[in-house]
C-alpha cells in the first residue's frame, strides 16, 4: 500500500500534480475540496453534518473530515493505497490520519514538497484569479491564505520531516519536469521501502 501526501502551498501545483500522478501511479487522488462537494451534493449523513457547521460560518471539525477520509479510503480503488491532496492540513489531522491508515495496515510512504517561491505563487494565484474572473481572490486575501498556510499546514514538514518522510521537489519548474521528478522521488521511496522489506 502506497499512500502519499503532497504538500505545497496554495498554487503549488498540488491538484494537477496529484491528477497526473493519479495516471502515471494508477493510485487514486483523494482530494478533500472533491470529497466536501461529494458528500455535500449527494446529502450523505456526513455532508449533512458538514453543512449544518458551514451554515453557521463554522470551520467543519476534525473529526468530519478524518471521517469522510476514512469512508473514501475504504473504496475499492484505494486498496492499495492513495494520493492525499490537501489533506491533512494540520498536525492534529496528521496524527488522525496515522491512526486511521494503521487501522487499514498502511502508513504514509513519502511526503513529497513541492517547493515553490512566495511572490511567484502569489503572482499564480493572482493571474488565476484574474483568467477565472474570481473578484474575490486579490492579492490581500491571497497573501492572508499563505499566511494561515505558514501558521497551519507548514509545521507539517517538520512533523513527517522528523520521521524521514519529507522529499523536497522544486515547484518552479515545467508542470512535466515537476511531475517527472515526483514520479521519481516516489518510486525511488518505494524501492527501498521493497528493499528494507526483504531483509
């Protein structure tokens, strides 16, 4: 089983790159921005409970998302493993999610980080907002977005950093060389994990 976490601030790349290593893995994307609208627009019990925090401009608690986690992990499709995009994005997610993959017999195979510069994602993420006609994506709010991915998501290197998980891949690259050298880091991780395994 091979679950990989990508990580990378907002405009890194994560979702598309997910996406292309989804084809050139075989490994499922899951995605927790896809999961949200499933279980929202399929009015599962856990999309109502989401939108019944939603509605009050409540934040969904941990204990939802981990949940709606778990049920996609259970699929089929994910019996042997997955790609986790924007998910966890906390240290306390992180530690949700290690006992949930332990209750599956997995645990976390790589965590690459697509390493990509500040004032070239805002600049993305500008040029984004502008292409899609997002009126409330401007600089402001986008630099308060990297602001809480500073404070939120980022001790998460330190976190899979310090159990040798955390693969740094520069993100300023083609979206081609940045997938080709994912590919790579991964499938390097798994050889040796195969390799320590037949000792």
């Amino acid at each position: 089983m091979k679950y990989i976490i990508l990580l990378g601030a907002p405009g890194a790349g994560k979702g598309t790159q997910a996406k292309l290593l989804q084809k050139a893995m075989g490994l499922p994307q899951v995605s927790t921005g896809d999961l949200f609208r499933f279980n929202l627009k399929n009015e599962t019990e856990l999309g109502k409970l989401a939108n019944m925090y939603m509605e009050k401009g409540q934040l969904v608690p941990d204990d939802v998302t981990v949940a709606m986690v778990k049920d996609r992990l259970s699929q089929p499709d994910c019996v042997n493993g997955a790609i986790l995009d924007g998910f966890p994005r906390t240290v306390a997610q992180a530690e949700s999610l290690d006992k949930l993959l332990n209750e599956f017999g997995g645990k976390i195979t790589l965590v690459p980080s697509i390493q990509v510069d500040q004032e070239e994602l805002v600049g993305r993420l500008v040029n984004r907002a502008q292409i899609e006609g997002r009126s409330d994506d401007n600089e402001e709010t986008i630099r308060t977005r990297m602001e809480i991915y500073n404070q939120q998501t980022r001790p998460l290197l330190d976190y899979y950093g310090n159990k040798g998980l955390v693969i740094e891949v520069d993100g300023q690259q083609s979206v081609e060389k940045v997938n080709a050298d994912l590919v790579e880091v991964i499938e390097e991780a798994s050889e040796k994990t195969a390799s320590i395994r037949s000792k």
